[in-house]
C-alpha cells in the first residue's frame, strides 16, 4: 500500500468529466552499479561478435508480420492488466485463470504465481510489482510457444507518486553489462531492475528457467514495459532464455548502443525479431524521452490506428505512417495519457488497467460495475477523434431527452396545483 497517496486510476472516473482538461503529466542505487556479471551468457566475445558482424539482416514487414501474434499480445497484456491489481490481487481467480492465455496456447500453472512487490526510498513500500509464474503449452501447439514450459514476468506501469519519480528520472547511465559496450539505460528503470533483480534470478532459478534453462517471456505497460526492456538485456546478457516478448504502450529505455543489442543480440535467440514494441494511436509516451536526449526506440514497433483496425510495421523512431504523424500540441494526443495509452485493442475489456474491483477482491455487484464503467468509457473514446465526438453529441443527446422530459412533467404538475390551489368560489 502507498503511504503517501492513491493510485492515479482509482480516481480515474473522478477524471473522466475532465477529459477536456489537461492530463497531468531519488533511487537508492549507485548510478554506476553493474547488472550481468561479465563471465555470464552470451557476454564477452561471443556476443561482442554477434555485434560485430551482425548477423541479422533486416527483415521484410511480411517476415515481421509473420511472427507477429494477435493472441499473445492479448495474452500478455491480460498477464500485465493484473499487476495493476498489486497486492489485492487474488491470483487463482484472476491470473491463474488468463482466458487469453489459454487463447494464445498456453496456460498459468496453477499455484505457480508469485506476487513482488518493491519499496522505493524510506516512503513508499509497494512502489513498484511484478508477477513471475509458469506456463504450460497447450495442444495444438502454436509457433508462438517455443517450448511445453517455461516461465513469465509481468511488470507493473506508473500507478503511483514513487513511479513518477522514477518516469523523470530520466538521464542516461552505464547499463553495466559485459555483453554490451557503450549500452546506456533509464535511470529510473534501471534502479527497479536492481531492486528486482535478485529476487528474480532466485524465482527463476528455482522453477526450472535459470541460465540455460526455459524460456521467459517478460512484459508490461508503460513504464512496466520500459523496464521489461532492461530486464530483458539483463537477462540476455547473463545467459537466460528470453523467449520474444511483447513490451506494451513503452516509453524508451537506453540509447542507439543499446538498441543494436537488441537488435543483434537477444534477437538471435528468435530470428529476426528482438521484441514486439505495441504502440497505439497518439500515445504521447511513446516519444518520450525525446531523441534528442540520447534515446533511440527498439524495433520492431507494432503500431495500430483504431479508426483503421490495421497493423503497422514501423521501423525509425519517427517513423511518419505511425503514432508521428499526431501533430504533439493536438487536443488528442496532449490528452492520450487518458486515452491512446489505456484503451487498446488488445486489452482484456480494451482497457489495460485492472480497476480494484475487478481484482478478485470485491463483489460480483461491484465487479459488474467496474466492467460496465471500462465498458462505457472504452466505447466513447475507442474509435478516434471523431467516433468520440459523435459519441459525446449522442450521448449529449441521451442525456438531454429525458432532462427535456422531467421539466416538462415537473411545468405541468406546477400548473395543475396553481389550478387546484385557486379552486372554485366557496358559497356564501
């Protein structure tokens, strides 16, 4: 529980009368710490090599495309929809249950979820969660599933005041793996991947994906994805097995050295693909931080266009058939923090923030409630600029009918007691 203030998205629909507003907008580790241990994994001369020669040409969109699995980006997606949960999650009635897992082929073990949740500073004591499970494939076997198991992070996006510290804490710092020279990362990310990090090479060890071993997917939404990305390096670099993962609505993480790691390194171990980077629409978070502070973005960003329902490739930073082409002083995209960056395709509901009733905890009245609300708010906004404004003006409309209705009943009842009030002349 924070201590010093509630989550941004209990308040949520506090927000949404204000969507015509505007949306508002120091770790405890050594900025020069090391991550991977420098005998460990690909590091050292093998991976230095894959560098070197790059190995991996750059793919067509039809190879990209042909990797690219709707289900598994639902799958994670719902695996990071329950982080937002945090520690009131019941997880045999929620993530053990991931309906779209099952969709994607394959299952939460059961009783195999564990819940981490991370302190920052002296102040906050559940600043930042994960959720590390096992999975097991299901018949009929998809190409997306590399083995019968293997294991998965689920990472947690900005939910409170300690994430907003961390989201500004933005200048760039020695990533501090052996594998990778000159890479440079996140400050803020970095310091909750050394906060995390042996608690989760002790999970992973223990269930059967240490180094060598089974498959990982790793994910998360904003800034949760963020730091999948650096967890993902970490993990590559000290000789894990990263099966290709999908990272969800991430800001930037490292610069361009720590881009062609991905690009060259951990995209070897499932050709030619590193990561699958979803954006959405005008989310205003995936341009930041800017380029200009020394970021570069991963490929391969996936970027979808809810009016037009179709999938984009997109390779460059600034690419203009993608999120670019959003004019960054545009009503829409100053107010995407409420929009493109949680209502999405591929969340469960459209909506990729678990509200507290929903996570096992509540009623199944208030738990209908929370659904109809996401529902409702994921239909007025979900379509684009102008599907919202027709929304708005219909709903407007819906709203005024019967206002227009009950002034004329009340007119009419007023007038009928003036009549009754006047009565007839009394006899003398």
């Amino acid at each position: 529980m924070v201590t010093r203030a509630q989550p941004w998205v209990v308040r949520l629909p506090l927000l949404l009368p204000l969507l015509c507003g505007r949306a508002a907008s120091e770790g405890n580790q050594s900025s020069q710490a090391v991550v991977g241990s420098p005998f460990a994994g690909p590091a050292g001369a093998e991976a230095q090599a894959l560098i070197a020669d790059d190995p991996n040409p750059e793919p067509t969109d039809e190879e990209i495309l042909a990797l690219f699995d709707k289900d598994m980006a639902r799958a994670m997606s719902e695996l990071a929809f329950w982080c937002y949960c945090g520690t009131s999650l019941v997880k045999e009635t929620t993530v053990e249950q991931c309906q779209s897992c099952k969709a994607a082929g394959f299952e939460v073990s059961p009783g195999s979820v564990t819940a981490l949740s991370l302190p920052f500073n002296e102040t906050f004591v559940d600043a930042n969660f994960l959720l590390l499970g096992e999975w097991r494939r299901l018949e009929p076997i998809r190409k997306a599933i590399p083995a019968r198991a293997g294991c998965f992070i689920a990472i947690r996006g900005s939910f409170n005041d300690a994430n907003w510290i961390q989201n500004f804490q933005v200048n760039l710092t020695d990533a501090g793996m052996a594998s990778c020279t000159g890479c440079r990362v996140r400050q803020g990310y970095l310091d909750i991947v050394l906060t995390a990090k042996p608690h989760v090479l002790r999970w992973l060890d223990a269930h059967g994906c240490g180094v060598g071993g089974a498959p990982i997917f790793v994910t998360g939404h904003s800034l949760g994805g963020a730091t999948a990305a650096i967890f993902i390096a970490v993990l590559t670099d000290m000789g894990y097995t990263v099966a290709l993962s999908y990272l969800l609505e991430t800001t930037r993480s490292g610069n361009e050295a720590f881009r062609d790691y991905f690009r060259k390194v951990v995209a070897a171990g499932h050709p030619p693909v590193p990561v699958f980077r979803m954006a959405n629409d005008a989310d205003m978070v995936l341009r930041y931080p800017p380029l200009e502070m020394g970021y570069s973005s991963l490929q391969y960003e996936i970027y979808s266009h809810p009016p037009s329902s179709q999938l984009q490739v997109c390779r460059v930073p600034n690419d203009p058939k993608c999120a670019q082409h959003y004019d960054n002083s545009s009503w829409w995209y100053q107010k995407s923090l409420l929009i493109a960056h949680i209502v999405l395709w591929y969340a469960p509901g459209r909506f990729q923030i678990a509200l507290q009733p929903m996570c096992g905890r509540g009623g199944p009245v208030a738990e209908q409630l929370a659904w109809w609300l996401v529902g409702w708010y994921t239909n007025l906004v979900g379509g684009g600029y102008a599907r919202f404004v027709g929304s708005v003006a219909l709903q407007a409309l819906l709203l005024l009918l019967p206002c227009c209705a009950c002034v004329h009943l009340a007119r009419r009842r007023r007038s009928g007691y003036a009549v009754l009030g006047r009565g007839q002349p009394s006899d003398p």
